[in-house]
C-alpha cells in the first residue's frame, strides 16, 4: 500500500463520496488515514468467516465475492466494479460476511481501516443517511435480481444481470449510457449458465441494439431501455422492417 500523497486526485475522489459530506476539516482527517493499494495478481482480502479489516473503494479493475460450498464448488455472486465500495455492511454488523473477497488482477483501490471509518461516521452522524440509502440500492437491485431469476425467461435474466451491473455504476455517472468491464464467461458463472448459453442470450440483446459486446466489456447504450426490456415492459423481438 502507498500513501494517499503518492496518489493523484485521491482527496477528489473522497470527496464527492459520503467523506466529503461532513465538511472539509473532517476530510482531511480522514485523508490521514485513506492507503492506496495495487493488486499485480488475485489476492484474497477477506476470507469467509472473518471481519474484514479494512473498507475498499475500488477505482481500477474489480473485486470478486465469491461463495463456496462444502462440496468445494465455487461461484462469483459479487462484482464490486470502479467506483463501488466493498462493503459498508461489514462497518456496522458483529456478523462477518459469508463470502470470500478477492481482487482482480491489475485492481486498485482507496482502503480506509474499519475503526477509523466506525469513528468517522460516529463524529458526523451526517454520513449515515446516506450511506442507508447506498446499502438499500444495492438491497434493492439483489431482490429485483433474485425475482428475475425465477420468473424472467433467459434473456430477460440476462438482461436484468447487466441492468443491476449498469445501475451500480449508474450511482457513478448520470449518464444512461454504460460500459461495464466484465468478460462473457463472468457473466455466465454469474448467471448460472454455460457459456454458450451467456453467448446466445448476449448475441439476442445485441440484435435488439441493447447492448455492444467489445473486448472484456460491454456497452450498455440505454441502461434504463435495457432494465425495461428485463422486466417485460419492451416489445420483443422487434418486428421486421417494412
């Protein structure tokens, strides 16, 4: 890890997040703290059944939660992309989180440790509204997701994978049009198909122009057209011309 000085933009970055809310004295006492970090390879940051001890704001590459089963099987049911944390839950609850945390290769992230950040939010009761509001969207997007998974038809499941994928970045950026950085075979394991099934499922989305593969990404023109079409409310397939 490198000193937040090393870092260009760092104190920018915290504070358009919930830092910057409780006013600038209160930054910088944060920025004390705040560590770069940069991941060459995979590492495990937190192991199932432990307490994470840092939080993580991810600002290149991904961090990866995954769940194993006693069978020894695995499966990624996080995708923490660039601009989103990794995890405010572990700063209030006693319980440690059920899940792996492992980042990327060529990843980076701001790291803050958990006591300061329990401090911090305990000194400017100013930041908890909104950081309800930011563990409720994701609450919200996961239910919405489960649902999907159920009752939607393939292609609409898909759909609903990367619409609640563009909408954790849409927190990022008023733009309705989105890139996510995430590979074909990721949102296969992700969606609990094969991969020539994730292949079938994307090459339909992008017949209907809602989404534009590219390499190790996709471009998501309309996240909101694409969320629509997941939940059943866009005529599908298009007719034929003329």
């Amino acid at each position: 890890m490198t000193n937040p000085t090393s870092g260009q933009g760092v104190r920018e970055i915290l504070a358009s997040t919930v830092f910057g809310a409780a006013g600038s004295d209160a930054l910088e006492d944060i920025l004390q703290v705040v560590r770069v970090e940069h991941f060459k390879m995979p590492t495990l940051l937190s192991a199932a059944g432990e307490h994470p001890s840092h939080l993580r704001l991810v600002l290149s590459g991904h961090i990866e939660v995954i769940a194993r089963h006693v069978s020894g099987s695995e499966i990624v049911v996080g995708h923490i992309s660039a601009g989103g944390w990794a995890t405010w839950l572990s700063v209030f609850m006693t319980q440690a989180p059920t899940h792996d945390f492992y980042s990327s290769v060529s990843s980076s992230c701001l790291t803050l440790p958990m006591e300061e950040v329990r401090l911090f939010c305990a000194r400017h009761p100013v930041t908890y509204p909104m950081i309800i509001r930011m563990i409720g969207h994701q609450m919200r997007l996961l239910i919405e997701w489960t649902g999907q998974s159920v009752l939607a038809s393939p292609v609409q499941r898909m759909a609903k994978l990367l619409s609640v994928l563009a909408q954790g970045h849409q927190q990022q950026s008023a733009s309705r049009s989105i890139t996510l950085h995430v590979t074909q075979a990721r949102l296969a394991s992700q969606a609990r198909c094969s991969r020539q099934t994730a292949n079938q499922l994307l090459q339909q989305l992008e017949k209907e122009g809602l989404i534009v593969p590219g390499y190790g990404q996709f471009m998501i023109p309309d996240w909101t057209r694409l969320d629509q079409f997941a939940d059943g409310n866009l005529d599908w397939p298009n007719p034929l011309p003329g």
